[in-house]
C-alpha cells in the first residue's frame, strides 16, 4: 500500500497541519539557498511527530550538467547539511535532474552521469538518488548510477518507471498555511530517517506483508508497554544477525500463533538499534489484554534476562526508550509499563522493571530543563490560536506556524507573543488558556512571566 507524502521549500505546513492531512513522510530539500533547506530543528520536530524525512539536493536547474568535481563537491555539502540534521549513516541523498531530459544530448547525459559518478565518490553508490521524470529515472537507476530514483509527473507523459521509489504526482497544492507537492512511496523502504533511532525499517529487516491491519484511535491512548523476548539466542554479538532473529519472532507469531504480525510496535537489539515491527497507529497482539492491545504501544527488547549479567546494555536502554517515547509521543501520552502490569508474567524482567520503576534512566540522555516545553504542549498550543485574530498574519495556520518556529521554552512563549504583535488582552487569553493545557508548574511559570511583560 503506497504511503502519502509530500515535498516543499518556501512555504512549509505546521506539523499539525500535516498530521491533520495524513502526511506519513515529508521530503525536504538541501541546497546552497539556507531559506528552503531543512534544518536541525525541523528535522527533530518532524522525526518527534511520526513524520519520516527524505531529503534531495536542489540548486540551480541544469546542475547536474556540471560534470564529475561538481558532484563531488555538491554531495560533500550535502552529506554536511544532513549529519547537521541527524540524519543516519545508510541513508540515501537524492540529487535533482529539475530539467527536461527528452531532449538532452548524449554529451550532456555524459556529463550528468559524471556528476553521480562524482557523487558516488564521496557518498558510496548506495547512498545515490536521482530525482527527475521517467527517462531519467530509467536511465539512472536502471544504468546502476543511482540506486533509488524520484520520479515527478513532469516530462514523464503519464508514464512511470517501475524503478522509482517515489513518485511526484500533485504540485503546488495548497495545504493549510503552505504549499507543497503531492508524493507517494511505492516501496516500504524509499530512503526515509528520523532524528534520534537508529531506526531499522520493515524493509530493512525483511519483513512479511501483514495479514491485516487494526487502527488504534489516539483518543484513548495510555502508554506504551514493554517487554523482553526471554531468549538468550536473541542477544547476538554480532549485531548483523538481529534482523534474522526479528524475522523468527515475525514467523512464529503469523505462523505458530495465527496473529496477523509480528505482535510488537517496535523491538530493541543490545546494539542500540530499533526494529520497525507494527509500528505507531496499530493495534499490537502483545499486551495480553484487549485493553492493553487497544491503549498501548508495545515494545520489546532482544534478550533474556540473566541473574548476575547486564543483558540490557547501555545502548540497548537508550534504544527502548526511544522507541517508547517515539510511541508516545503519536499518542499524546507519556505513560510506560512493565508487560507484568497487564498480566501475571516474569516479562520483562527483573532488570527492565526496575529500570522502568527509576523512569527509565540512560547516561546520554540530556535532562529536561525546568523551562522546556514538550513536543506535544507545543502541539496542543495550536487549538488556542484556531480562536485569536493575530495581527500581521492571515490565517490561525500562520499564526501557528509563528508559534512553532518560536516556543520552545517558556520565555519562548512570551517573546513568540511581542514578536507577532499580540495584544495585551491577547496576551492575557493566552495565559489563562495555557493551565489545562499544561502541567499547573509549567502554566503557572508562563502566568507569572506573561503578567510581567503585560506591567511593562
């Protein structure tokens, strides 16, 4: 089943606007031009809200006729603005044929093929996509110089290329506050990343189609739950056979127990990576109750639990707890339980229900800062400003929009507020609407320092 995505530059969507639309992925660009490019925050905003990343390098049109130290020196800035946004090892960059291609001469296909040649040579040849219409893509991708190919409807006369990876079917199509192209992922795997997880797709790993998919509805959400697997065959030292036995566990829950997936929303090797299982958004077969299946992400850790031996290492707790905070934040919660809270169960072990009783702790983990806003009072900042007329914007979307690029902690709130001319009385709505959004604390930080702006 195709994912939806979509593609801008100059005027982006709201992260709840997205949601609201189904945007599943969000292809970005990476350029000369710092006005269109994503950038580090983005990335983590996006990543936090369950929206997955693809990036292409775009600068002018018919770049990629400059030849091979071109390519070099475009995929060196590009793989500098990526790392910059998070973006992991193994991730492909697309590079941009924007032109025709019909009429390209052989010389001037000679030259683009020196420009991923060049490309490749600072990225790898795995690391190579090319965006562009259907000639393009067969060309390239069937000539093994890029291994992923974006196709776009433009110069392709309804035809597409059974090589793509991504089509471009819908442009400049008003979405919310921004404009955007329509895209969709025609393969499970299209070169898509998250900040934070070292996140090992479906594809990746080699799963089996699902027999069926259940829908969780986000309005009763709890938590998410976790679990180990009880196995010491599952803590491999070599972590390039986790995948094998994360296909095991998928084969005996459709085969030996007739569930429709693997039961898992997520699993966690001790190597710090997490296995796409069900994912966010689906009801999991692992929680022992259909209340704990309904409410709760699921995710599991790759081991056992042995007396006397660390089988959860220091990677492997930060892996689980992005996993379970990846989880909860798609659900707007923040709960996490032990397998046992559902059921009488030794699952997960001695060793992760203590871990989880302490919250969870990892030593790489930066600690919340007594000013910080989370992700989700970010988001929930939105329903207020659907009822404030926001002088200097013409929509609530651009108003949110403002918010977002702002509020990240609560002074942000308060200069958010001067930057975008609020009234005082527009001030003063905000304060009192933000205390049952908020943890009181918080609300009342954010009373207290708006009340003293308004004294001003």
């Amino acid at each position: 089943m195709a994912r939806f995505g979509v593609d801008f530059s100059f005027d982006p969507p709201s992260i709840p606007e997205l949601l609201a639309a189904g945007v599943t992925f969000a292809i970005r660009y990476l350029s000369d031009d710092s006005r269109k490019n994503l950038t580090p925050p983005e990335a983590r905003r996006l990543s936090d809200a369950g929206i997955d990343l693809v990036v292409v390098w775009q600068t002018s049109k018919g770049f990629m006729l400059e030849g091979h130290d071109a390519g070099a020196r475009d995929a060196a800035a590009a793989r500098a603005q990526a790392d910059a946004c998070g973006m992991p090892d193994g991730r492909p960059i697309y590079f941009a044929l924007d032109i025709d291609p019909n009429p390209l001469t052989e010389a001037q296909w000679a030259q683009v093929d020196g420009y991923l040649d060049g490309a490749a040579s600072v990225l790898g040849q795995p690391a190579i996509g090319v965006y562009g219409g259907w000639q393009a893509i067969d060309r390239l991708v069937g000539g093994g110089l890029a291994a992923w190919g974006f196709q776009t409807s433009s110069w392709s006369a309804g035809w597409w290329s059974p090589l793509a990876h991504l089509q471009q079917y819908a442009h400049n199509v008003a979405l919310g506050s921004g404009l955007v192209d329509h895209d969709r992922a025609t393969s499970d795997n299209f070169g898509q990343w998250r900040v934070g997880m070292q996140l090992v797709t479906r594809a990746q790993w080699g799963a089996r189609p699902p027999k069926n998919q259940t829908p969780l509805n986000r309005a009763v959400q709890h938590g998410t739950a976790v679990h180990y697997t009880a196995s010491d065959a599952d803590e491999q030292a070599d972590h390039a056979n986790c995948a094998r036995r994360v296909r095991a566990i998928q084969d005996f829950h459709m085969d030996g127990r007739g569930w429709a997936d693997i039961a898992y929303s997520y699993l966690a090797c001790k190597h710090g990576f997490v296995y796409e299982g069900r994912g966010t958004g689906v009801r999991t077969a692992a929680n022992g109750t259909d209340t704990g299946n309904t409410a709760y992400h699921a995710v599991c850790f790759l081991g056992d639990d042995t007396a006397g031996r660390d089988d959860v290492t220091d990677a492997g707790r930060v892996a689980i707890r992005q996993a379970v905070e990846h989880c909860n934040r798609w659900a707007g919660v923040s709960a996490f339980r032990p397998h046992s809270w559902f059921k009488a169960t030794a699952c997960p072990g001695d060793q992760l229900r203590a871990w989880l009783a302490a919250g969870m702790p990892v030593t790489d983990a930066a600690p919340p800062q007594e000013d910080d806003m989370t992700e989700d009072q970010a988001r929930q900042l939105a329903a207020i400003h659907a009822a404030l007329t926001v002088p200097g914007t013409t929509s609530p979307e651009q108003t949110v929009n403002l918010l977002f690029d702002r509020v990240r902690s609560i002074d942000g709130i308060v200069k958010a507020g001067i930057v975008i001319n609020w009234a005082p009385d527009q001030l003063q709505q905000l304060a009192e609407t933000l205390a049952p959004l908020m943890a009181a604390s918080l609300a009342d930080q954010v009373a207290d320092k708006l009340a003293a702006r308004l004294a001003e």
